[in-house]
C-alpha cells in the first residue's frame, strides 16, 4: 500500500527523517509524485576465490525468511562451506569487547551469532560491524558458531555509493529515504538493487529496511522511527 503524506501544514511537522515517527491525520492524502531524481545501482563482482557465501549485507533483524544474513548463515552451517561476511549487526546488547561474544538483532524472533570479540567493530554501536571469513556452525534452531578462518577484507565486494553521513546530510536526503522505504515495502523483489545503493551507509539500510518493513505490516499506517535512530547523529 502506497504511504501518502498530508499537503497541508502538519505535513511539515515531519521534518528531515521524522517521517519514521510522524503519523498524520486528515483526509486530504493525495498520492506524492517522486520528487528526486532516480539512482542507478552500480554492480559488483565476487572473485572466484571468494568464498561460495558471500555476505555484505545490514541484518533487519527477524526471521529467516526476511533476513539475508541469517539465510546466509544457514546455508554455510548445512553445506559446511566457509562465509566471508562484511555485516552489520543493529542489537541494544553490549557484546563485550574480549573473548567470545555474542550478537543478537535487537528486531523481535532474530538469531544469535557467537564469535570472537576481534572479529566485531564496536566503533559505530549500536551498529556493530562483522567482519571476515568464518567456519560457521548452527548451535540451535537460531543460534550460530563462527570461527575466524581470515581477517582479510575483500574490498571490492563492497557496493560502492554515498556513506551514511552523507545519505543523512544530503539535500533530498528525506525525500530519496523516503522513497527507498516505500519501494522496499511495495515490491520486496527490489531488495538487492536497493542493498547495491544503500549498503555504503549501513546505518540507513537498517533503517530503510526495518521502515518497510513495519509499514508492510501496517498495511501503510506506521513507519516507526528507524530512520530517526539511524540519521541520530547527524541530526541537529
């Protein structure tokens, strides 16, 4: 279901990102016309040596069907290949900082993922950052093992685009956001044009996908305020 927007003042209430916390009321809802111009996905290429499960990606959270991340993990665990991962972790837990550590989404019915502490980048917390190729082993119906095989980063993997200071400081930056939420919500077949363009700014990914998905389960009527969360610090 299209998300539409009043055309009166109390639209404007909802400044840069607040749309994610912003409900409007009235009558007067007239579908938008996109109002920035469309951004073409740039491609990338695994080497061969890349291990079979590849994973750069920003983990919504909840159940295995809506999670790459989590799909991806699986897969390794049942068919006993290593997983290079470059991933982002949105979770309110502290992991600790020495030894094994624990990740979990902080979305509801997510998995849990164990790992040594110096294979997690705390710097951006909450937004925790995984990184390298790991054996992985399922410990419980949501629960995964990792062992480092390598910490070698296989930079050209990474899609290439704007960071998320960047995404959050631009000009159109509500308007572009908005759209991207809207577009995963409507046609979640998108999904990986939209990681292509927005997986540089990981911050934003979370929250374009966790907008789409509570305005999925809405049916339109509630965004909840991801975007907020995700632009915090670059708002005021």
């Amino acid at each position: 279901m299209r998300q539409r927007f009043l055309t009166v003042p109390a639209a404007a209430a909802c400044a840069l990102l607040a749309l994610t916390g912003c409900q409007v009321t009235g009558t007067e809802r007239p579908d938008p016309e996109p109002s920035v111009s469309p951004e073409v996905a740039t491609p990338v290429e695994t080497p061969d040596s890349a291990p079979a499960v590849t994973l750069v990606d920003v983990s919504p959270g909840g159940a295995v069907e809506v999670d790459p991340v989590w799909a991806g993990l699986q897969t390794a665990a049942e068919q006993g290949e290593d997983a290079y991962l470059d991933v982002h972790i949105h979770s309110y837990q502290e992991p600790g900082d020495e030894g094994e550590v624990t990740l979990t989404p902080s979305t509801p019915n997510s998995m849990s993922i164990t790992l040594p502490a110096e294979a997690v980048d705390a710097e951006r917390a909450p937004f925790y950052r995984i990184l390298g190729t790991f054996s992985a082993e399922e410990v419980g119906s949501s629960a995964y093992a990792l062992e480092v095989v390598d910490t070698e980063e296989i930079a050209e993997v990474r899609p290439t685009g704007p960071s998320t200071e960047e995404r959050c400081t631009a000009e159109d930056a509500n308007e572009r956001i908005q759209q991207a939420a809207q577009q995963l919500a409507d046609d979640p077949g998108s999904r990986e044009e939209l990681r292509l363009l927005w997986a540089s700014a990981p911050e934003v990914w979370w929250g374009i996908q966790r907008t789409a998905a509570t305005l999925g389960d809405s049916e339109g009527e509630a965004a909840g305020d991801f975007l907020t969360e995700a632009c915090g610090a670059y708002l005021g």
